[in-house]
C-alpha cells in the first residue's frame, strides 16, 4: 500500500548476491523495518491501517467493512477517487 504512495519501499536496492541473498536481504530490512518508518511520510491513518491489519490474527477474518470505510474517509478527505 506505501509502494503505490511513494513509488518505494525501504528494502529497495538491497545489495547482496544471487537470488537467495537479495531474497534474505530483503526479508530482514522488512522484519526490521517498523510501521512507523514505512509510513513516517504517509498520512497517520495509513500507520494505523497498517498497525490495525498486521495485528490481525493468522485464522482471524479481517473487518474488511471497516477497513474499507478508513481507506474511503481518508480518500475523500484528500480528493482522491477508489476503484473499491
């Protein structure tokens, strides 16, 4: 959802070597990297939607109503137009 945003993401440009080392580097810049620091140039909402879906549970069925409803407020605020 931030790569659509800004148009990158923190583990970009990973320097390592061969596919499984890009593929490691990669995973831990992600692990590493908090909700805050992906979405520190984002809007608050999009750190809470973020923080919201990565506390749902594994087998837990997500309140896809209610995160529909956060993402269309935001993009009615900020004049932006959903194709959901």
């Amino acid at each position: 959802m931030a790569f659509f945003v800004l148009w990158r993401l923190p583990w970009q440009g990973s320097q390592a070597h061969g596919r499984a080392g890009k593929t490691r580097a990669v995973m831990q810049k992600t692990m590493a990297t908090s909700v805050e620091q992906l979405c520190e140039e984002l809007h608050e909402e999009f750190a809470q939607y973020m923080q919201e879906v990565k506390n749902i549970p594994a087998r837990a069925r997500p309140h896809y109503d209610e995160l529909r409803h956060k993402s269309r407020r935001l993009a009615m605020r900020e004049g932006v137009r959903l194709l959901f």
